[in-house]
C-alpha cells in the first residue's frame, strides 16, 4: 500500500517569519496521520523548517538543486548544503525551471541521479503543454521525460514522480480526475516496462495543478493518483490541512 503525499510547493513566496508562523499553525491543525506532509519553502526559509525539526510533523524539501556536489557555481545550491539544513526532498524539473530556465532532460537527470546519491529524495516534475496536448503529443512528451529523467536510474521508494499539466498550473484550470488518472496509469505502466512491476507498484505519482480542497477528494479516489503537487492552495495552512485531510472532506 503506498502512503499517500500531500507537498505543498511554495514556489517564490513568504519570509522566515511567515514560514515559521505557518509552521505552528500548520502543526496544530488536526491531519490524518496516515498522510505524509511535506513543504517546499524558498531556500531562504529552510532554516526555519530545520529549526522546528524537533517539534514539527511536516517533512520538506527545496525547489531545485545544481548538479555537482560543491564548485564554482555562483549562485546555485548543492544538495549537501541542502542535507546540512535537513531537507529529504527536492523539486526535480519543475515545469517553471524547464519553460523558464530551460532545464533540459540532461541537466533534470544529472540532478537526479546526484540527488540519489547524495541521500534527497527526488520529486520528478512531468508535463505537457496546451499546445503539446492539443496536437495530441502528451503521452508522448510525457513518456520522454519519464525516460530521460530516470535514465540511468533503478527507482525505490523514495523516488516520487509529480505529473502537472503545464495548463494547469496556477491557471485555476484543472485537469479531470479522469484526465489525471490516465497520464499518471501511464506513467505507472512505463515504469512497469522500464523497471518491472515491483518498483511500479511502489513508485508515488502525484497530481499537480491547481488542487484545491474542493477536488482534492475526486483525484484521491483514483487508483494511480498517490497524493498531490499543491500550489498556491499550500500557502494558508487552514487551506493545506483540509487538502491533507482529503479523507474527510
């Protein structure tokens, strides 16, 4: 049975006040136990997580990380800076790092296969554009960055896989619980091609892309869906635990 991850994913907002006042009133909101929790703050509020660490239920992570363990790289962050401030997980290939950065399936699998190594848990963001989707290209884009972000690499469980719609992210438009299902089914079915069917059933899927409490519930009854990639829904903690607690809503 796969335990189902809620991450909320900060991207460039809040200060270290407001990510430790957000760490207390997150932490005494009522949440199913069953749930993993984890945050993904700006850099700049790791070490607000960190020092709550003692106290605090919610696992986290950061939003990206550079290749090599340490070098002349101004302005990027190492994944063993990232463990010395605690972090399990990391954003990999995040769609704004890919539309935005231009982060090629080469750079997203050099960080990964580091991120392995070095002990992060990665996150691997997959998605197609409107106009991908509209040619009738998803599965296919979809498909490729399963297999060049993995490439080199035998999945365990600590690799998750988000799959987010680039048209769906921070738009207010969703994707169906139906439309959700069937990328992430196949994606599941490629890891069964590439893998076999013991990482596939392991293997954590999120969705990503504008999830909110009001539809957290109908893509959590799916069968593929392990959990959600949230957005701008993850900034207010009341918000955030009612999509943890998808179960009761």
């Amino acid at each position: 049975m796969r335990r189902p991850l809620i991450a909320g994913n900060w991207k460039m907002h809040k200060n270290i006040r407001e990510a430790s006042e957000y760490i207390r009133e997150l932490n005494e909101l009522p949440w199913d136990d069953s749930v993993e929790v984890a945050v993904i703050p700006p850099f700049t509020c790791l070490f607000a997580f960190r020092e709550a660490r003692s106290r605090s239920r919610i696992r986290y992570g950061a939003q990206n990380m550079f290749w090599a363990r340490e070098g002349a790289f101004t302005g990027e962050i190492s994944p063993l800076m990232l463990l010395d401030l605690g972090c399990e997980y990391v954003l990999i290939g995040h769609s704004e790092r890919r539309q935005i950065m231009g982060e090629s399936d080469r750079m997203i699998n050099d960080k990964l296969r580091l991120a392995l190594e070095t002990g992060l848990f990665p996150i691997l963001c997959v998605g197609e554009t409107l106009e991908e989707r509209e040619n009738g290209n998803a599965k296919e884009v979809v498909g490729e960055q399963v297999r060049q972000g993995l490439q080199g690499v035998i999945p365990h469980p600590g690799v998750v896989i988000a799959y987010e719609p680039v048209w769906a992210i921070g738009t207010g438009v969703n994707a169906t619980a139906s439309d959700a299902q069937e990328m992430i089914h196949f994606v599941r079915d490629i890891a069964k091609k590439e893998w076999g069917s013991q990482v596939s059933d392991q293997l954590r899927i999120l969705y990503g892309g504008s999830v909110k409490p009001a539809n957290i519930g109908e893509f959590m009854s799916q069968d593929d869906i392990d959990g959600a990639l949230v957005g701008g829904a993850s900034l207010d903690p009341k918000v955030f635990a009612d999509i943890i607690n998808f179960r009761s809503t």
